[in-house]
C-alpha cells in the first residue's frame, strides 16, 4: 500500500487556503461526522403501521427507513421551534 504524504498543518492551512486540492492529504478511513455518527434504535410497530409507512415511502421514492427518519427529524425541528416559541430560549 502506497503511504500519504504528509505536510505540516500550517502548509496543509495554505494550500487549502489557496484553492488548492488537499485531497492527496487527507486520510479518509479516519474520517468521521461528530454529532451524526449513527446508533442503531429497534421500535416495534404494529402491521398497520408499517403497511401506511410503506406507502408513503413509495409515494416519494425512498425506503420506510429513510421515510422514518425524515419524519422524526422534522418533528424533533417543530417541538425545537414551539419550545422556542414558549420560552424565547435555545433549545
């Protein structure tokens, strides 16, 4: 396996800042998104449920995963606003 050639932050900070491609620097199998790194959740739904998920889910073209979490996700947004909306503060 071919090793990455490495630089110094500063030089790796220029050459970014310069427009440069960085990419030949950069380890990718390091690499992670702090705050969505995933965790598995298991919920149990009844069949009904899952039958109208399922067509929504195609109505728009994606998976009764992606659905759920889209749908949670914008739910989570609303009860982040009305708290907001309540208490004037960050939630």
């Amino acid at each position: 396996m071919k090793k990455k050639p490495t630089i110094t932050a500063e030089e790796f900070d220029r050459r970014f800042d310069e427009g440069e491609d960085i990419t030949p620097f950069i380890d990718k199998s390091s690499l992670r998104r702090p705050g969505l790194e995933a965790r598995r959740v298991n919920v149990d739904f009844p069949e009904w449920i899952i039958e109208k998920l399922d067509v929504q889910s195609m109505l728009i073209g994606v998976s009764r995963q992606s659905l759920i979490k889209l749908w949670i996700s914008e739910r989570v947004q609303q009860e982040q606003e009305r708290q907001r909306s309540l208490t004037g503060a960050s939630v």
